[in-house]
C-alpha cells in the first residue's frame, strides 16, 4: 500500500459520509418518486397536517394528476382521489349529505389544522386549512379543502398500504 493511499484513507476516516435519512410516507418532498397502485408518480407537492397527524401529496405521471392523503391512526390510512371541478359560495354551505353521480357521500370527519407546505399546490404555507371528509356506502370518498375562501374538492378511493410504496428520492 502506497504512503499516498494510506493518508487518503485516514482523511477519509476523518470525514465520514452521513448517514443515508431513509424516506417515510411522512417525509416525502417534491421530486421524489412513489408508485401507488402500479403506477410511479413524481411528487409535486406536499402538505403536512401537523395537528391531525396527516399528509396531502400532488402526485404527477405524465399529465395525470393524483392527491394522496396519508393519515396516522393505529395504522397508515391511504386515500387517492382525483380533484373534481366544483364551486361554493359559503363554508357553511356543506352539507353532511352530499348527493353526486347518484351516490351519496355522508360526512365522516370535520377537521382543523395549519399547513405546511411545499411545493406548488391549492393550499398557502402557515394558514389553517378546514377539511371535510365525506364516505359513501360502498366506501367511495369526497373531500373538501378549504383555506382562505378557496375549495379544493376530491373525488377518492382508499388504498391500501402494501399497494403504495417508495421508489426513490432527490
């Protein structure tokens, strides 16, 4: 071993590489990858709920858009929905029924909580964000985000942990 070799490996030894932080369903952030139901999304953006221990992801594939929510209770909840084109003109104007396409979604949960974002997406960093989430009889999901007189609406399913996976991360 040559003289050069061996002051190379002490520096090295000096600076070690830090550690690989594995990422979680908690700790996705824009440009990483995750497959949901054998399709691979790039994630666009991310909202964390703190407060009620959930996350919102934009996930895109090619021109498709997806919104991933994740929620921790006793175990990982995954719902995927679609965004649905929708307008109210008051927030007290949602109903505990809501009749679409012939089904009706019943008012499940009424939550509360500041966002965390990152990334481009319908909510604003800081700001609390009012949700609603609405189930149907034969488990179909409707959700309504609302923060600062502005809706999102999803139309959803849920999904389930083993068919939802990371892929890799920037």
């Amino acid at each position: 071993m040559s003289v050069w070799k061996r002051v190379t490996d002490l520096i090295r030894a000096r600076h070690p590489h830090p550690p690989v932080v594995q990422k979680t369903w908690f700790t996705l952030r824009p440009g990483d990858v995750v497959q949901v139901e054998l399709t691979e999304y790039i994630v666009e953006a991310a909202a964390a709920f703190n407060a009620i221990q959930s996350m919102h992801y934009v996930l895109r594939d090619g021109r498709t858009y997806r919104h991933l929510v994740i929620d921790r209770g006793e175990g990982l909840v995954f719902r995927l929905y679609e965004t649905l084109d929708g307008r109210l003109d008051d927030i007290g104007e949602i109903p505990e029924t809501v009749h679409l396409d012939g089904v009706d979604y019943h008012l499940e949960s009424q939550q509360e909580s500041p966002a965390w974002v990152d990334g481009p997406m319908h909510l604003v960093h800081g700001d609390t964000v009012y949700i609603w989430n609405h189930q149907s009889d034969d488990r179909r999901l409707f959700r309504v985000e609302w923060q600062n007189g502005k809706y999102w609406f999803g139309l959803g399913r849920f999904t389930e942990e083993f068919d939802a996976r990371i892929i890799a991360g920037t």
